[in-house]
C-alpha cells in the first residue's frame, strides 16, 4: 500500500485520539499482518468501496475500550454493555471519515459501510482484499506506568 493511502488512517487515528479523548497515541513501525484475525478483544470493522475496495479494524483491549468509553462519557462503565461496545464502532467511523476525507485530498474517493464490532481476540475477519493488511499499532500511557495498545489493521486495493 502506498504511504499517501496509509497516512491519512494514521493521522486520523491520531487526530481522533487526541481530540475526541484527550489521548496522544505513539506509533510503533507499521507490520504486515498475515493473519486475518482482530488484534484485541473488542473491534471495529468498516468496509471501503470506491476508487479501490478495503477495510479497517480497529482493536483494543478492554481496558482500553473503557478508558476510550470513560473520556466519551465522564462515566467509568460497569461492564462491557452495548453502549461500550458501540463506542468502538463510532471511533471506527469517525476515523474512517477522517482519513477519507484527507484522501480525498489525493483524488482517492472512498465510501464507508456501517461499522461492526465483534468481541474476541483472534477473531476470524473476513477483509475483501487480497492485498497485504498493513497493522499500526499505537501505545498510550494509562498513568502508574501502565501501557494500552490500539490497533489499526488497514488494507486497500
């Protein structure tokens, strides 16, 4: 995948983070992802179609998803409960409309699909490409030293 086509889902991602959540995210070196699997326990999917086809998966852990939750809300949450879940899947959205419209920027036209969210690491994800699945993955400080990992599992052809 070219670096004009993935740059804009790392700035999105970054941008969101930080804006929405008050969380600065650092990116490890972008992997190749052979499996096509989630990376954490809670993830969004969103499908592209348009000048080319693709998917993103956004994973977190758990801890994560409700520090996300809590920075949304005001309110730590009790349990994993829907309205939890479901704030992965707006982050996914609101990422893929961030990074579509900066790629709009370099004449690449993308539509989105209504996100989905699955529960469970390893997941089997289905992506509609053949091409490799590019993984950036950014850490976050959770304070006491502790670290969070989110995923951005990113594939375009």
């Amino acid at each position: 995948m070219e670096a004009r086509y993935l740059n804009p889902f790392i700035l999105a991602t970054q941008e969101v983070f930080n804006s929405m959540l008050g969380i600065g995210l650092t990116l490890f070196k972008p992997q190749l992802k052979t499996e096509k699997t989630s990376s954490a326990s809670v993830t969004g999917l969103l499908g592209f179609a348009g000048d080319k086809k693709g998917n993103i998966a956004l994973s977190m852990g758990e801890r994560a998803v409700c520090t996300a939750y809590q920075k949304m809300t005001g309110e730590w949450p009790d349990s994993m409960g829907p309205e939890v879940i479901d704030a992965v899947g707006e982050l996914t959205n609101i990422i893929s409309g961030q990074a579509r419209k900066q790629l709009d920027d370099v004449d690449l036209h993308l539509t989105a699909t209504i996100p989905i969210v699955v529960r469970g690491e390893g997941v089997n994800i289905n992506f509609i490409t053949k091409t490799p699945i590019i993984s950036l993955s950014f850490t976050f400080s959770m304070g006491s030293g502790q670290k969070e990992i989110v995923y951005l599992d990113v594939s375009l052809e």
